[in-house]
C-alpha cells in the first residue's frame, strides 16, 4: 500500500524528506530547462524557416513578408496548442477505441489509483483529468493535452492486469505529474513543431522545383537544407525533452506515493506484459509503437528487463540486466535516439529516492553499482571508442584518400586518376575491415540464451557475437506488416530478434517475408547468427535450421563484402591506369 504525503513523517525522517524535496526540485529545475530551451529554439526555427519560405515566395518585398512569417507563426502555433487534445482524441478513437470512463469505474479496477488520482488533484488545485481506457492488454499509460483543465490520462486494460494496486497507483501519480507542471503540454506542441519543420522543408523543396529564377532555385534548395537539418536538431531536442520529463514524473509520484518501490515494479511489470502479449499476438503491438513517444515505457527497451522477469521475479538478479544501462558507454549514445530514459537508470533514481525515504530499496542498486565497479572499465570504453570510428570508418578513408591524392598530385608524383583512385582502395579496404569486425567467424559460434546474452555488459550493437540459439519461431518482428521478413525467437529465457538479410537486398527480404515467413512460425528450430545490444537486442541471422527440415540463409554481410571488392578493384584499376 502506498503512503500519503502527510503519512511521510512517520516513514522517514526529516532529512530524509528533504533529500526527496531536493532531488524533486532538482529534477523539476531540469525539466524547466529543457522545456524552456526546446520550445524557444523549436518556435525560432518555425519562425525562421516560415520566414524564408515567405521571403521566397515573394522576396520583393521582405519586411511584408516578415510580418505575415511572425503573424502566422503565432496564429499556427496557438491554434496547434489549443484544438491538439481534440484532433489527438479523434486519432485516440479511431485507432484504439479509447473509452472514456468516470473515476468510479478506476475505482473499481483499482481502488488505490483512483485515491491517488483525486488527492493528487485536491493537493495540486487542479481540475480531474478526463480518464480514459484502451481495450489493449499490453500494459501503457500516456498524458495529453493543452492546458491542465484540458488534460487526458489514458491506460490500458493491461495495466490493471499486470500491475498491482499500488504499482497501478504510482503510475497514475506519474501520469499527473506530466499535468502538475505542464510538461505534457509542452510536448504537445513541441511535437507539433518538429513536424511542422518537416514540412516545410518538403514545402520549400516543391517551390524551389517550380521556380524559374535561378537565384531563387538556389535560395530554396538552400533553405531546404537548413530546414532539414532545423528538423533534426527538433527532433533530438524533443527527445531530450522526453527523458527529462520521464525522471521529473518519476520523482514527483515518489514523492507524492512515499512509494517509489511500486513504481520500479510497475515499470519491471509493464516490460514483463509487454513481452507477455508480443508472445501471445505474435507480433509487437501497433498501441505500442503507435504511442512510444508519450508513452510511461519505452516499448522497443521492453524485452531486457521483460525477460528477466519472465524467468525470475527476484530483484538481484533482474537488477543485473541493468548493468548495460549504468555502465556501458553504447547505453549513453543510444539513449541520445530515445524517448525515454533506459530502465536501469529510471529504477537507479527510484530506489536513490527509496533510500532517502528510509525504506528498503527492492532492487538493490547499490550492489549492481558495485558489481559495474569491477567491470573493465578498459574494455568497455576502449572498444567503445574504436566502434565510433569505425562507424564514420567509411567518410574518413574517403577524406584521408582525397587528402592524400591531393597531396601526391600536388607534387606531381601521381596523375588525376591518383586522385580519385586512393579514396576508392581506401574505403574498400576499410569496409572489409568493418565487415571483419561486424561479423567475425561463426564456424564455432557457442550455444547460449536470451537472457545471458542480455545480461552481458560489454555487449555492442556493432561488434557482432557469434552465438547459436534454439527456440520457436512465434511470430514476424514488424507490428502490422504482413509482408515483414524479420522473425520472433523464443527460447527457455526469453524473446530474440532474427533480422534476416537477402542477397537480393529488400527486394529478396521482400518475397521472403510474403512466401515463407508464415510457413516458419511455429516452428522449433536452431537458429546461428550475430548477437548485437542497442536500447533494444537482436540477432542477425546467418542460418536457421527448422525440426521439420527447412533451411533458411541469411547474408547480412553480403553487400558489405560486394561493394568493398568493387570499390577496391574499380580504385586499383584507375591507380595504374596510363
């Protein structure tokens, strides 16, 4: 049972209390922040790029178009703000069949939840949310809305079904945090905003396509450009926004539940039903992806911490499997392309702010923190460091193979072929030594499972581990997509990707997923590939080999290898060319 602001006293001291109070507001300073800085550059960036598409289209007369840039700029983004809630909930609706329902039958579901909902808003003044609930058994929660009095909490079905009363409780006070401090509505219109650049990025493209003026056709390619790249800061400035709102809303239902312990659970169980029913549907879930943004749980991070839970409900060793979130550098870098912090780091705050509240910390952090403490710190950021590069390997031979043709031709020691032949023999060099790291010899690639392998802390989304599983093949790996050629594994501890790659490219991943994916699930079978970690896990398959005689090959690095050897040869070729 979860524990009341006004029962904190007699749970933890005061310097306990204050430890929370300070870690809310430190939280609460860095969501103001980022709310700050993300609205202000995303509404420059509209206003700068409404400008320019006005100063083309009638660039004879810039201060009026500067005035209709500011005037529509104001005039879209408050009317963006305000209808937002509705066109969300005709989306909501149409989609998902959302239900919107009173507090009562919260009540009844939960009656902790629906406690929580109505102190919260007589502590915080504000007026109840409009509560709905989507008819899904995988377990979310999401907040949206304009204003305070205009703000809609919707859950599924699932998070009654996979979380106990007061974790459901929590995850309502977690919710009404995004609503206590607007935070929500931020992201309503911070959203709206990225798209917005997006557009006229295609809008500043189609024009400069129809102009006749060369200066004109120059200015909006230009623009375009600007616009795209204005798209992509957006884009990472939101999802810099989206974490910090994460943690703030963790923070403000540890301190208004006294029970951060249920939240950590709730977040645990909320991965466990997510994988739950990605097993029984056999595919991943369109509420899922279709709401990961502003939904409580990264549903692409759900199958570490889901199929830890899957085998053991014990705390120790789930808390092990957050040991790539804490201490793996990969973990910051991926973090940097999500909506939400990675779970490890969610459940670390969560149980600092257990500690300060005097309370046992279910999922002891502290000795996860001390087992990172042992890791190769070597290892791990060596390697890190030499995958950076190797990712950019491929613009740097060019670079360094310009520089250097450059150089020799500058010298007179080499011919304009030189010049275009050293960058070409570099990049094919470089891309078979990528391949050789990607994918190293499988000929004795070791049997394993799911959950050891998750549970490897130097793992790396690009240097590939050879390993060989056995499992059945439940399902395609793309929500809604028939035609999908990647496939579910599930073993003994848990779910696996299998991303298989034609040498035909996406036309051959095409015809494969239409002819022979169904006829594979269901299927037991021994599966050999390349192990890869990211935010979420996967394999790329190299053999799979069914109990009834099918044989599937996977050549992931097919097209690696094709272009190195044609890049080197065509390069070689124009090297000793007279």
């Amino acid at each position: 049972m979860s524990i009341s602001n006004s029962e904190l006293p007699r749970k933890a001291g005061r310097a306990e209390q204050a430890g929370v109070i300070l870690a809310t507001a430190k939280v609460a300073g860095n969501l103001a922040l980022a709310s700050s800085v993300t609205i202000a550059l995303l509404v420059g960036i509209v206003f700068s790029l409404v400008a320019a598409t006005i100063f083309i289209v009638d660039s004879s007369n810039p201060v009026l178009g500067f005035g209709i840039a500011a005037l529509f700029t104001i005039a879209f983004n408050a009317i963006v703000f305000f209808i937002s809630p509705w066109i969300m909930d005709l989306v909501q609706g149409w989609l998902y069949h959302t239900r919107w329902v009173k507090i009562e039958e919260i009540e009844r579901l939960s009656p902790e939840s629906a406690h929580t909902i109505q102190r919260i808003c007589s502590l915080k003044k504000i007026k109840q949310p409009r509560i709905g609930i989507i008819d899904d058994n995988n377990p979310t929660a999401f907040t949206y809305g304009a204003l305070p009095d205009s703000a809609r909490i919707v859950v599924s079905a699932g998070l009654f079904k996979y979380l106990d009363d007061d974790e459901a409780a929590t995850v309502y006070a977690h919710e009404l945090g995004h609503i206590v401090h607007w935070d929500f509505a931020v992201m309503t219109v911070a959203s709206t905003l990225v798209q917005i650049t997006y557009l006229l990025y295609i809008t500043i493209r189609e024009i400069g396509k129809k102009v006749n003026d060369e200066r004109a056709e120059n200015a909006a390619a230009i623009a375009a450009f600007i616009a795209y790249v204005f798209y992509i800061v957006g884009t990472y400035l939101l999802l810099y926004l989206s974490r910090t709102r994460e943690y703030f809303a963790d923070c403000f239902a540890a301190e208004q539940t006294g029970n951060p312990n249920a939240l950590s659970r709730a977040l645990v169980k909320i991965a466990y039903g997510i994988i739950q029913e990605t097993e029984k549907s056999k595919e991943p879930s369109r509420l899922m992806q279709g709401t990961r943004a502003i939904g409580i749980y990264d549903a692409k991070a759900a199958a570490t911490t889901g199929t830890a839970y899957q085998i053991t409900s014990s705390p120790e060793k789930i808390g092990r499997l957050f040991l790539w979130d804490l201490f793996n550098p990969w973990g910051w870098w991926m973090e940097l392309n999500s909506t939400h912090p990675l779970t490890g780091k969610r459940v670390r705050a969560l149980s600092n702010y257990a500690e300060q509240l005097g309370l046992e910390m279910e999922f002891d952090m502290g000795r996860v923190a001390a087992e990172g403490k042992l890791l190769d710190k070597k290892r791990l950021y060596g390697t890190f460091y030499q995958d950076v590069l190797l990712y950019g390997a491929e613009f740097i031979a060019i670079v360094i193979g310009l520089a250097i043709g450059a150089f020799l031709f500058g010298r007179g020691l080499g011919g304009v072929q030189a010049f275009f032949a050293l960058p070409l023999v570099l990049l094919g060099g470089v891309m078979l030594f990528k391949r050789s790291i990607m994918y190293p010899s499988s000929q004795n690639a070791p049997a394993s499972d799911v959950i050891t392998l998750m549970s490897d802390a130097y793992a790396s989304p690009l240097r590939g581990q050879p390993v060989q599983l056995e499992g059945t093949l439940i399902g395609r790996g793309d929500a809604g997509y028939i035609f999908g050629s990647d496939i579910m594994l599930q073993d003994k501890s848990g779910l696996m990707y299998l991303l298989y790659a034609s040498r035909w490219g996406p036309l051959g991943n095409f015809f494969f997923g239409m002819k022979r994916v169904q006829g594979l699930i269901g299927s037991e079978t021994k599966v050999k590939g390349w192990f890869r970690r990211g935010v979420a896990s996967w394999m790329d398959l190299e053999l799979l080999s069914t109990a009834n005689g099918n044989k599937v090959s996977s050549h992931p690095a097919f097209w690696g290898l094709l272009w190195s050897i044609v890049f080197l040869a065509v390069g070689t070729l124009l090297f000793f060319a007279k």
